[in-house]
C-alpha cells in the first residue's frame, strides 16, 4: 500500500502543478467571442475582456497610416469601427469585402484595438464577372 | 470517367456495407463461406475506393470543369502535378482521400493475414468495414467530389454548363510541401484505424494472450512515422509559406493532429507493460480507441470549422456526422469494454518508484495529461459555449505554460527511462548508468548559461538534452566494447552490429536521439529575435551579426501568377555572405496573393526573410526580417526519427529477443502453437537485456 500511497503522491504533484499552471495560462489569454451587435449591450466588466470578433470588412473603409491601419467591421447590420495596432503586417487576403476576425479590446474611445487580425477573401468561390452566373445549386449526376 | 467514378464509390458503399453485415454473420455462425465472402467484399469496397480516387485525380488532370470540385480547385494554367494534388485540397477530395490511404492499410491487413488468425480476422475486418462505410457515406451522400456544376434552365429544371476555366488553387497550397504533408498526417491519422481494429476484435471475442499487441507494433509504428513526419512537415510548410516566422501557433487544426500522436505515443510506450509484465491491459485498450477517437475528432476539427482556425475551411454540415460516428464508436467502446472487462485483469503489480515500469507510467500520464491540456484547450470555446453562454478561446500562453514543463519531464523520462530496470534498479545500477551522463548534462546546461541562455526553461532543455544525448552514448558505448571485444571490429561496426542485433532496442534509441534534436531545435525558440523595417533601394536592415540591404525590386511573369521579388544581399561582418529573394505571389485566377519567404539555413540560426508588402500610403515596400537559432534541428531530428523507426522496424539480425508474433518469425523459430509461450519468452529475454 505503501507504494501506491508514493506513486498517488507523485500524480497528484503533477497534476496539481499542471492544473494551476493552466489556470494562469487561461487567466492570460482567455478570449470571448462576440458579435458586432452584442459589443454594444457589454457593460463593466465585460466591456474590458479581451475579445475576438468577426465580420466584413466595409468596402473602401481600410485607411493605412504609419503605425496603424483603420477601417470599419461589418456585421448583422452593425458597424465597429477599428484600429489595428499589430506589429504583423496584415494578411493579404485582407481586403474590402473580405471576412475578418479581429482580436483585441475595446478601446476608451469606443474604437476597438485590434492587436491580431485573421482574413480569408469571400470571393473565392464566386464567379468572376463576365463568366457564368454563380451557380444557385450542385447536384449530383450518377 | 465522372460517372465511372462515383458508380465506383457507391459500389464501394454496397461492398462496405456486405462486409459489415456479412462479418456480423460470419462472426455469429462461424460458417466459413461467409467468413471468405465477408473478407473478399472488404478487399472490393477498397479496390472500387482505389478507382474512384483515381478516376477524380484524372478528372483534375483532363481539366474537366463541369465538376464543381474541379472547377473550385483548379485551373488550367497550374501545373500537372499540383492538378493531381488538389484531389486533397478541399472537403470532398480530403474525405476521398482519408478514405483511400485508410483502404490501402485496410487491403493489406486483409491480404497478408488472410489464412492466419482465424479467431481474430473476422472481427478484425468487421470493424474495418464499419470505419470505411461510414467514410463511404460520406463521400457518396454528405459531400460527394464527383458533383456537377448545374444551373436552374427557364423550365425549372437543371442543366449541366462547364466552366471555361477553374478558380485556381489556393495559392497558400501551391508549395511542395502541400504535396506530402496531408498524404502523411492522413496515413497518421488512417493507420490508427488498424491497432484499433485489432484491439477492439481482441476484446470482442476475448482472443487470448498479447496477440493483438504483437500483430499491430508494426502498423502501429508505421502509422506513428507517418503522423510524427506529418505533423513536422506541416509546421515547416507553416514557417516556410505562412511567413509569420513560427512553425508552431497552437492553432486547433494543428492541435487536432498533434493529440493523436500523444496518445499514440503513450500507447507504443506502455504496450511494452504488458508485454513484458502482463500489466495496464486495460489502459492499453483504452489508449487506442482513444488514439482511433482522436483521429476522428482531429478530421471533425480539421473538415467542420467547429473551432475557427486559420485553416480557415468553410463551415459545414459534415461535423454532426462525424460527431454521430464519434458516439457510435464511444458507445461500440464502452459496451466490449464493460462486457468483457474481466478478461483484462493485471497479471503484475508496480514494484517500485525507480523502476522501467514506473518510467512508463509517468511517461504515460505526462503525455496524457498533455493530450487534455490540448484538448480541452482547442475545444475550449465550444465547452464555454455549452456552460456559460459566452463563447471563450485561450491562446499561446494557456498552451506553452503547461507544454513546456511537460515536455522537459517528458524528456527527462526519455534518459531516464531505458536505463531503469524492469521491477526494481539497484542504486549501483543506477549509478554506473546515471553518473556520467549526470555530469555531462550539467556541463550542457553551464556551456549554455556561457553561451548566453538566460530563460529558464532554455537552460533545463540544453541541460536535459546532453544527459539525454549522453545517456543514449553512454549505452551505445557499452554495448559497442563488448561487441568490438569479441569480434574485433572497429568501433562504427560494432554499433551497427549492436543496432542490427536489437533494432527494436536500439531503433528506439535514435528516435529518443532525434526527439532530442527536436527539443534542441524548439529550445531555440527562446532567442528569437525579429526586426520589421519599410526600407527603400539601398536601405539597409541589421539584425544579430547580419546586415541586409535591399538592392532592387523586380517582377516576373510566371505562368499560374506574378511574382513581385526582393532582391536582399546579406552581409556578415561587412562580407557578403549570400542574396536572398523573398517574393509575393499575385495569382490573377482567384485574385489572391502569398508570400514566399527566403530563408538563409544553417545548423547555428535561420535568417528569415519576409516581403511584407508595399505600405500603400507612402509606397515603401516593408521587410520583415527574423533570426531564429537552430531550427534547423527540429527538421534535422525529424528525419533521425523515422531512421530510428525504420530500424526498429526491421528485423533483428539475431533472433534471439525477437518477439514470436511477429509476422516475419512465426513459425520459423517458434513453435507458434505452444500457448503462453508469447509472453514468456521475451518477457525473461528482455529481463535480462533491462538489466545489462
């Protein structure tokens, strides 16, 4: 018995370590998901999470100065103006029109500072102009 | 040939479907007719799998853009072989895919035991024949490659139209690396299916004895090489095109293909338990279907856009399917578990603390406790959904602060571990194998503190690294002076006869060798350094000893995109060293554009440099310069890896510690009849070689 009391006490370390490191890890870099819309109705708390919001990027909104580059989210008919911060350059399928997940706070001034943006272009699958219209359905043909 | 093929994937669905239900009878009735029937439709439903994905990969090849996966995956300009690899770079021709490398495993496990183990095939191919329908319902109903493109005609009915040209191919894809790294994360991620195969029939029908282990190490391992080499080639492909100057971000697609392994290797560890001493059959067990679960869960996570990703796939309906299947086999699990429990029972108790088989539990529940950390990380914002309403990630610092830790224990089990004897080590035994490699691990850890480590964690893997590496010497210099004493070989003769004489011992040692150079290799992480500038012509850039200037910029016209390039002469204490031409990929088809970084490789560091685009209000292009030390060995270990796993895979010279259920040997040497022989000969063979 008196080994297995050794070996449950040498598990129990590790688990114990490991578990409150997660707990600081998670303190660290939890981040909540929301929608355009649901940033508004955030109050105390909340408001100051670190958070990671989706939408589409409003055509002829993307303003680049030195330092940051500005322009306006779209989504459930909302709009969230945003300034990104990030040292990375911005992905290259960032553009107008293209789905963006921004990562960041809400800044004082109602702006939301982003630190990380994700972008993948919307038009990939349609049509090109001129060509065929887009197909409304796929269907099998065995 | 569209036609052809997708009769071929439903005809594939109808063999499937009769080698699931012709097993089930064949397993109640025993009658030998449908046990062969039963066999040869499995063999069919895979050689009607092989057609179909051929007559796609031809489909891509003819340009054939009536087919809506065609068209949305290629185009006419891209080159022939990239045409035959975009059948894996969508939905439905990864499914296809999964479909067909899990077939090629599924037809040679049917035709290599086809006359043996007459008990245990039956359930065997049962279940693959369950695994591969669900896959061919898939394919054939939920998200089928061979649909056509069709548009809605003034009657209200469908016509057929083709597309002048396809969308293209992702460019992020268009990288050779794209070409082996999901052909060998799929034969990972399939091969599993195997060992779960056999663990699952063993269980079912109480086969006895350590038969299943001994029947599944080598597609166990073969399927451990390929996720190993999988996984390490997608984090290169990841630093070598993505251009963020890392090859590991914790991103969920990549978690998804890193659990499997963890289990995986838990697994490879602690079957030799019970191989040797009768012990933890039932966490073996477990451990695989878990290992085959995982698998699953991984191509869920991968192909539904559960968790958002950077692999940004589209979302779709195919995750509840994969969750449905996911239950099935939770529940098929549980239900021959409970059933047949007892037959699990521990022939053997742990010793002591310091012993192999207290290595092997540690290293079990450290790889373990990683693979939770890791899963309940990735799926963290779809718990925090169910549970609290708000949808909650967590990011790099969750994943690193408890990884970190956990793998430099991990490594420490890894010197540690092969030099314990099995029951009980003697504390001579352990000085004699420990003082030496103690004493050069502690010099390791000085050399880097000298050198300039100054994180903590960078400094304990350097110093675990060289007590590994020793370790590792240390024993192939033992070996090799008795070798060398009896035969008179030199010294790089008498290792490779000691290889060749135990490979699976030996082969084990490389692997640990190459795990080693991978630590080496992420150690390095912790001397990062990045630099990110706007330079004109003649600007220049320093970053460590190297200075980069920017002598021109060019473009040129290749026939898929435009290439817009850098010109960089990097210098080294003012002489030049080499020219680097990072670019950017205009690709006019889709309208997208990707970088391709150049990087400057050497053993010590790598100089990375990225095109990060023109600043569109000043017009002045940015470079984005990294210096990462020694990455180069995280691929370099990658590569002894497999070496060690193809030598453990080959067959010993001397039989001697050979293990009697292995195909190669049974019923030469060993009477294969005698029963408990399996277990009682490598149990006292490999006693002896633990305690050398």
């Amino acid at each position: 018995m008196k080994k297995q009391a050794k070996f449950g006490i040498g598990i129990g370390i590790i688990l114990v370590s490991m578990a409150s490191l997660a707990w600081l890890g998670y303190g660290e870099s939890k981040t909540y998901y929301h929608t355009i819309a649901e940033i508004e109705t955030l109050r105390g708390t909340a408001a100051a999470h670190r958070m990671r919001v989706g939408g589409t990027v409003q055509p002829g909104s993307i303003h680049r100065a030195s330092g940051k580059t500005e322009f306006v989210l779209l989504g459930e008919g909302k709009s969230l103006s945003v300034s990104y911060t990030g040292n990375d350059p911005l992905p290259d399928s960032f553009i107008d029109n293209s789905q963006a997940l921004i990562e960041g706070r809400m800044g004082s001034d109602g702006r939301f500072v982003a630190e990380h943006v994700q972008a993948k272009c919307a038009s990939k699958y349609e049509a090109a102009p001129g060509e065929a219209p887009k197909p409304s359905n796929s269907t099998g043909r065995s | 040939m569209d036609v052809f093929g997708s009769f071929a994937l439903l005809l594939a669905f109808v063999c499937a479907l009769y080698a699931l239900v012709g097993g089930i009878a064949a397993i109640l009735t025993r009658h030998p007719l449908l046990i062969k029937s039963a066999r040869q439709a499995g063999m069919a439903a895979c050689s009607l799998i092989f057609l179909a994905t051929f007559s796609v990969v031809y489909l891509f090849v003819a340009d054939n853009f009536s087919m809506a996966y065609v068209a949305s995956h290629s185009n006419r300009d891209l080159a022939t072989f990239f045409k035959v690899v975009a059948l894996w770079s969508g939905q439905e021709g990864s499914l296809l895919f999964w479909c067909f490398l899990m077939s090629i495993y599924i037809f040679s496990v049917l035709i290599a035991y086809r006359n043996k183990h007459g008990e245990l095939m039956p359930y065997v191919g049962t279940i693959l024949a369950g695994v591969q329908l669900f896959f061919l319902t898939i394919s054939n109903f939920v998200a089928s490659p061979f649909k056509a493109l069709a548009i809605a005609n003034a009657s209200g009915g469908l016509d057929y139209y083709m597309r002048a040209d396809g969308s293209g191919l992702n460019p992020v894809l268009q990288y050779p690396e794209m070409i082996i790294h999901p052909p060998n994360l799929y034969s990972g991620y399939t091969g599993f299916t195997i060992p779960f195969a056999f663990a699952l029939a063993a269980l079912l029908g109480r086969y006895p004895g350590e038969k299943w282990i001994h029947l599944t190490r080598k597609w166990t391992m073969i399927a451990w090489c390929f996720q190993t080499v999988g996984i390490l080639l997608g984090a290169h492909w990841a630093y070598a095109v993505l251009g963020w100057g890392g090859y590991w971000g914790w991103d969920p697609v990549e978690n998804a293909s890193f659990l499997p392994w963890l289990t995986g290797t838990a697994f490879l560890h602690s079957v030799m338990m019970q191989e040797k001493r009768g012990m933890m059959k039932v966490w073996n067990v477990w451990l695989v279907f878990i290992t085959f679960m995982l698998c699953i869960l991984g191509t869920l996570l991968t192909r539904s856009g559960v968790v958002s990703s950077v692999h940004a796939f589209a979302q779709s309906n195919i995750g509840s399917w994969f969750v449905g299947f996911l239950t099935v086999v939770m529940a098929i699990c549980l239900f021959a578990y409970l059933k047949n429990r007892d037959y699990l029972k521990s022939e053997n108790q742990l010793d002591s603390m310091v012993s192999r088989e207290s290595s092997f539990l540690f290293n079990n529940l450290v790889l373990l406790v990683a693979c939770i950390a890791i899963l309940s990380g990735t799926l963290f914002p779809v718990f925090s959904e169910w549970f609290t309403g708000s949808r909650i990630s967590v990011g790099a610092p969750f994943f690193n602060k408890v990884n970190i830790p956990l793998g430099l224990l991990l490594l420490f089990l890894t010197g540690v571990g092969p030099l314990l004897a099995w029951r009980k080590t003697s504390g001579e035994s352990l000085r004699r194998n420990f003082l030496w490699p103690i004493i050069i691990g502690i010099a390791g850890g000085v050399v880097a503190v000298i050198l300039g480590a100054r994180d903590f964690y960078a400094i304990v893997c350097f110093l675990l690294s060289t007590f590994v590496a020793a370790t590792i010497a240390v024993e192939y210099y033992r070996g090799a002076t008795v070798i060398r004493a009896r035969s008179g070989l030199n010294w790089l003769s008498s290792a490779m006869e000691l290889t060749l004489r135990n490979t699976r011992r030996y082969g084990g040692y490389i692997v640990h060798f190459g795990m080693v150079m991978i630590f080496v290799g992420l150690a390095g992480q912790a001397f990062n350094k990045e630099v990110q500038k706007e330079i004109g012509i003649g600007g220049t850039v320093k970053i460590g000893p190297y200075e980069l200037l920017l002598q021109a910029l060019d473009q040129k016209q290749e026939k898929n995109y435009v290439a817009e390039r850098m010109i960089v002469e990097v210098m080294k204490d003012h002489k030049p060293v080499m020219i680097l031409f990072p670019e950017r990929r205009n690709f006019p088809t889709n309208q997208e554009s990707g970088t391709m970084v150049a990087i400057y490789s050497t053993l010590r560091e790598d100089l990375y440099v990225v095109y990060a685009g023109v600043n569109q209000g000043s017009e002045v292009p940015t470079i984005h310069v990294f210096l990462n030390p020694l990455v180069k060995w995280v691929w370099y270990g990658g590569i002894v890896v497999v070496m060690g796993t193809i030598v453990a895979l080959v067959t010993p010279r001397h039989a001697v510690l050979v293990l009697s259920g292995s195909p190669a040997l049974s019923g030469s040497k060993v009477p294969a009849t005698a029963p408990g022989f399996t277990t009682a000969v490598p149990s006292t063979a490999t006693l002896r070689e633990g305690h050398d």
